[in-house]
C-alpha cells in the first residue's frame, strides 16, 4: 500500500484527531516529508516494521504523525519526548539512519502573508500548510538515534518484579539500588502520591 493523497489523510487524521485542523495538516505533511527524506514509499506495508518515530510535542500534530507512519505507542514505535517543539524524528531501522524535522516558525507568519483576508489564523494555516512546500514549513536535521534492544518493538525479556511494591516492570525499566530491584516510582521517580 503507497502513500496516500493528503486528502486522504486529512479524512483519516481528522477521524483519528477528533477534528480537522492546521495541526493535522501540519503533521500528514511533516510525516509525509519524512518518509519521503528516508525513500519509505510503504509505511503501512513492506516498510511496517522499519519504522520509529520520536515526538517532541503532546499537542495535535503529534495526532497526524501515526496516522501516516503508522507508528503508535501501542507498538512501541512512536516515542515521545516532552521537549514542547513541533518536532518529528523518524528512524529507518534498517538502514540505521534518522532524520529530524521541525517546523519553522516562520511558516505562520507565512501563512498570514499568503491569506490575509482569511478569517481565523487557523484557516490561514489549513490552507498554507497545504501548499507551501516542504522547505518552507519544514528545516531538516539527519542525525543518529541510539535505540538500546529493550526500545524497539517485539522486545522479549522476563518481566522483573519490584521489590517494594510488588509490581511487574516490563522493558528493563527497573533500576536497582543498593542491591534492591525497584519500579521507578518506588525509586522516586513517581509522578503520583498514593492517597
Ligand atoms: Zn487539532
Ligand atoms: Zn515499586
């Protein structure tokens, strides 16, 4: 199966996403740009399993992105890191190269000049982030992804056992300290306080 039209990803992103919006745009054509940087023609098909992708951002592009790649966090083949930027980095598994894309700033700004009599700057950006080309919207940056075993999907290991709570961890996520094996929020790494 080849890459889809963006119309026919703006239909599938919008009933992934909840709604279609110049993030959603933003994102086809991010992931889009990315598999076309790595020579990926079949994301869904041949190319299912090569394919990793780091998020930088929890906002709505990062909705589009699994939509055209495919990769989600249920198969532990999109990854998100909180550095709050609209920001992809898609990793070829098999040729063990990985390139990152950001969105310009610029390209708002962009959209504004190209649409002024648009109503909402939402509108403005639908419609530019459709056209412009990628090198307007998009800056490029290929660089090297270190993946250990224990991140890439189909990682198989014992699940360890906390010592404190008695949780499973799966993926090597313990951390052991003072010869104890702990999850991480026993080690202190916990986003909750039990009540
Ligand atoms: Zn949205
Ligand atoms: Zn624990």
């Amino acid at each position: 199966m080849p890459l889809k039209s963006l119309a026919e990803y703006e239909q599938l992103a919008e009933q992934a996403h909840g709604h279609l919006c110049a993030g959603q745009i933003l994102g086809i054509r991010m992931a889009v740009y990315g598999l076309k940087l790595l020579g990926l023609a079949d994301p869904a098909g041949a190319d299912r399993k090569r394919l990793v992708t780091f998020v930088e951002i929890d906002r709505c592009v990062t909705d589009a992105i699994p939509v055209v790649t495919g990769c989600r966090l249920g198969k532990r083949a999109l990854k998100f890191r909180d550095f709050g930027k609209v920001a992809a980095t898609f990793c070829d598994l098999e040729r063990d190269r990985a390139v990152r894309i950001l969105a310009r700033e610029s390209a708002r700004a962009r959209a504004r000049e190209l649409y002024p009599r648009m109503s909402t700057g939402n509108q403005q950006q639908m419609r530019a982030y459709r056209e412009l080309a990628d090198e307007d919207l998009f800056a490029v940056q290929w660089v090297r992804v270190a993946l250990a075993p224990e991140d890439l999907p189909g990682y198989k290991a014992p699940r360890a056992v906390c010592a404190q709570c008695g949780e499973a961890i799966s993926f090597r996520r313990e951390v052991v300290r003072e010869g104890r094996t702990l999850c991480r929020a026993c080690a202190g790494q916990a986003y909750y306080t039990p009540l």
